[in-house]
C-alpha cells in the first residue's frame, strides 16, 4: 500500500485499536499462484509479540487453509470509517475554485504468516474470545459456556482455525490532514450532519488531527 508520510500512522495502539472496532477484515492468501482473499472476523490479541497475534476460523470445508502457500506471507486488511467528502466543504477552496471531490477513510493492513490451528481447546477458547469484546457493553453478555458442550463441540468439527503473529502493521490514515484547520472544521461539521455510514467516525478521526 502506497503511504504518503502525511498519512501514515505508526502508533501500534492507534492501529489496533482500529482493528478491534472494525474485526470484520479481509484475509488474502496466495493460492496455487493466484491470490485469494476470504472475508472474517477476527480476535486481536495485543499481548503476543510486539505487534500482536491474529486468530480466527474458517469453514473447514473451503480447503484453502489447505492449499495456501505457507512460506508467503498473508495479509489482513482491516477497513475503518470512510466517507465522500463534498469540495463544498472546503472554505478556503471556495474561494478559489481549486477543489475536487476527495474520500477519507483510514485502513491497517497487517502481515504475517498464518499457522493452521486444527486443535478443539484452541477453537473453544478462540470463540469465547471472539464474543467477549462484542458482549461486554450489553445488559447481559453472552458467552460461550451458556452453550451445551456437546452442540459446540459438534459445531468446532465443521471449522478450522487460522493463526497469524504479526510482523508488520502499515496504517494509513488519510483524514483531512492536508488541509487547513478551518477546512476541517467545516467538513467535520458537514459530516456530522450526514446519515451515511462512516461519516461519523471520520468525522472523529478529522478532529483528532494535531491531537
């Protein structure tokens, strides 16, 4: 991914912090040459290793946990916020004319090399772990334990599990930081007044910019 310095961002919480707000990510493999990209959630374990570990499962059936290049690295691509931003919005551009349409939006992509995990304590435990940030802010969380075992466990046999250390995170974060304070209150602003998904959390990063 091509960063511009302006945009990148480098602090590891920041980014994984990212990545546990939007889990939902797209994990791409090389496959017999050609790369495949499959679309999972997943758990962000920010306590192995200096950049973290990433786990997740697929279905067992896919068969590309089979067939992937292990000796290639992988790479997750976590999307955040993102949003259209009007050149309306801009009050310094107006008074020039000199504006076109932009997008913000920021995204982390990790790497790593994944490790098949065909292992039932590993998957049970995975699981669990997957719900809990997901339950935690409701009247009554979930977990996994309210389950029958034996109907987890017979769910377990249809999936696999795939684990990734990391070994680079590169954060982009293209948020208005080009532009002039004025301009970036004004389409905060904008954005604040949109019903679009995103454009909230954009909103949010732009007014952290400086911060």
């Amino acid at each position: 991914m091509y960063v511009q310095k302006i945009f990148e961002e480098t602090r590891t919480d920041v980014l994984h912090a990212l990545m546990s707000d939007h889990p939902m990510a797209s994990l791409v493999v090389q496959v017999d040459g050609r790369l495949e990209a499959n679309n999972v959630p997943f758990e962000i374990d920010r306590a192995t290793g200096p950049l973290g570990t990433l786990r997740c499962h697929v279905a067992r059936a896919s068969g590309f946990w089979r067939t992937h290049s292990p000796h290639v690295e992988a790479m997750v691509i976590f999307q955040g916020p993102n949003a259209y931003i009007s050149p309306r919005w801009y009050v310094n551009g107006q008074k020039s004319g000199k504006v076109l349409p932009g997008w913000n939006y920021a995204v982390v992509h990790a790497y790593g090399r994944l490790r098949v995990m065909d292992d039932e304590q590993w998957l049970m435990a995975h699981l669990a772990n997957l719900a809990l940030p997901n339950e935690a802010a409701r009247e009554k969380p979930w977990r996994l334990d309210e389950a029958p075992v034996d109907f987890v466990r017979a769910a377990a046999t249809h999936i696999i599990g795939l684990e990734m250390t990391i070994s680079e995170l590169v954060g982009k974060w293209h948020v208005s930081q080009h532009r002039t304070p004025a301009d970036r209150e004004s389409v905060v602003a904008a954005l604040m007044e949109e019903k679009k998904p995103g454009a909230a959390g954009i909103a949010r990063l732009i007014a952290q910019v400086g911060k």
